[in-house]
C-alpha cells in the first residue's frame, strides 16, 4: 500500500509500505478522508520527527471505514464509518512521529477498544467533515480549558479551523460569541457557523466594538473603560491579539491562548495586576476527542462550512504544500478512492 512521509528536510512523498494485518486484538481501517493541518508543514521543513527522520508517516486527522476486525475485538464489524484518536496509538501518534499515518491506505488499530482508539458514527455523514473530529477536538478542549457558562461572553480571535470550532463549541454551550479576524471571507463563515458578530481588526478598533457588542464592563479598580467580554480566546497567534486582550481584559475576564506563538510576547504584569485576569493555555486533548464527535453527529453540516479544499489522495502532495502556506487556504481535506 502507500504512504505519503516526510522524506528528508522540505520533501515528501509517496512510499509504498507492506498492508498491515489485523491480528486477534486488532481493527484494521481504510482510511477515506484526512485532514491537513499547519503542523504538518512543520514536520515537512525539519526533515520528520525523531526517530523517524527522513521517514515520518504524515496524517492525524483521519476517518475511515473498517475493513477487518479481530476476533477478541467487540463493538465492531466490517463497513463502519469510524473516527480514530492519534493519541491513542500504541505505536505512538498517529501521523505526529508514530509508526503510521492518516495520510496512508490503511491504517492498523492494535489492541482496539471501542471508545478509546475509535469510535463508529453515522454513514450519512461524509469523511471529510468526519476528518475534522481531530481538529475540533482541539477547539473543544482550548473551549473546555476556559470553562464558558451559558450566557458568557466570549470573543475568538482567529476565524480559522480551530477558532471556527471554538466559536461553534462556544454558541453550543449558550455563550454569546464574537469572532475577530483581518480576512473578509472568513468573517463571513464565522456568521454561516453560527458566531452573533464579527469584527474585522484591519479596519475596527476591537475594544470599541466590543464596548458596542458586550457593553461595558462595571466599574473595578481596572482604569477605563473595558469591555464587559467574560471570555478571550487566541486562536491566532499574533503578538497583536495578546496586546489586545490584555489591553481590554476586564476584572475577573479569562484569557485563552490555543494558537502557537513562534516568538516571545512581552507581558506587563503590572498593569495587569487589578485585572485578576485568569490565563490558561491549550494543548491537545487529553479527554475530547470523541466528546466532540457528538456534536459534529448533531450538527455535521455546519462544521462542513470549514472545508474549504478537498483534494484527492493521488495529489496529497499539492495538498500539503496548500495546507501548510499560511494563507493559501482555510481546510484542506485529502479524499480517498
């Protein structure tokens, strides 16, 4: 079978591999649909991830179909629609430096537990929106993180995937959300997702708007006025979207940071100090991956407007490329034949 791997610093390509075979304990998944994520152009441009340098199996947003199930193995049966957790893999993650990846034929599930290392979902749902339980696992846990009450409100800076799924995971929970972003067309999906508001920063003051939106937070010994947002959430990454939070947090507001940042933001503490501003940061999914296929289940058509790209597997390379130049696309989804 192949398999697309990082081949050597700033290469990819198509490998052809042996077909794993489900043993007793094992399910063995066709995969259908794989996501593309900004990380895999990371692994792309240091040459893969130790040990697997030069040869690192690329994909951890996949859905697929079983084709084979081990005979001590319950809960499924060949011709289920399944969504898979990377993290879970025994023979480490999941197109993220373990053994295999989504962007591969198949891909075998040792040990399989129903609930832990896959689960099955609806077969009227397509595999593209199904490739996108990884992504948005990350959304609901940076969501989670934040810990929103019904009737909160919360601001998403970043309309891209993961900031698109918190603002969708945000609305879900009965928080009032404002999306935040520099790019037209991606404030229009915010509205299509279900965000009450955008803003575009390139052209709008933010803190003014949101004084507009939320009102205005009471009186503290925070000076000037502050928007009364409860809830921020940095999914993008830019040094300015801090600078904004903590210039607008107001007293008792929680920040969230889920973006990667590639340079040190300075911080002063000191301003801050009466704001009791509450900062949690964001990584992986220690319990969401398959909290949030439910709503994906519920709700699969709205998270379908996340998609932007679906590129068939035999041109996985250009999807890479597209995938991982900021910009070129908002979610490139591979399609198997």
């Amino acid at each position: 079978m192949q398999s697309v791997q990082v081949t050597g610093p700033g290469t990819t390509g198509f490998v052809e591999i042996e077909k794993p075979v489900a043993g007793p304990a094992d399910v063995l998944v066709r995969i259908r649909a794989c996501g593309i994520c900004g990380s895999d152009g990371l692994y792309i441009s240091v040459g893969g991830i130790p040990p697997r340098q030069g040869a690192t199996p690329l994909g951890h947003e996949p859905a697929g179909e079983v084709v084979e199930v081990g005979a001590e193995v319950e809960g499924f049966t060949a011709g289920d629609h399944v969504v898979l957790n990377p993290m879970a893999s025994s023979d480490g993650i999941i197109g993220s430096g373990g053994a295999q990846g989504g962007l591969s034929e198949f891909v075998l599930i040792r040990g399989a537990v129903a609930g832990i290392h896959l689960v099955t979902v609806p077969k009227h749902i397509p595999f593209e929106v199904l490739a996108l339980n990884e992504p948005m696992a990350v959304a609901g846990h940076a969501v989670n993180r934040t810990a929103p009450e019904k009737g909160d409100k919360v601001v998403v800076f970043g309309a891209g995937p993961v900031g698109l799924g918190a603002a969708i995971a945000y609305q879900l929970r009965g928080a009032h959300v404002v999306v935040v972003d520099i790019v037209p067309n991606r404030l229009e999906k915010a509205l299509k997702v279900g965000a009450h508001a955008v803003i575009n920063s390139a052209e709008e003051d933010v803190a003014a708007r949101l004084r507009e939106i939320h009102g205005t937070a009471p009186r503290s010994f925070v000076r000037g006025e502050r928007p009364d947002t409860d809830i921020y959430l940095d999914a993008a990454g830019a040094p300015v979207v801090l600078e904004t939070i903590l210039a607008a947090a107001k007293h008792g507001a929680t920040a969230g940071i889920v973006a990667v940042h590639k340079k040190p933001v300075p911080v002063d503490f000191g301003s801050l100090l009466t704001t009791e501003l509450t900062v949690v940061l964001s990584m992986g999914y220690p319990t969401e991956i398959f909290e949030v296929t439910r709503d994906i289940i519920d709700h699969w058509e709205r998270y379908e407007l996340l998609i932007s790209d679906r590129i068939p597997y035999a041109e996985a390379q250009r999807a890479l490329e597209l995938g991982s130049t900021p910009g070129a696309a908002e979610k490139v989804v591979v399609t198997f034949p």
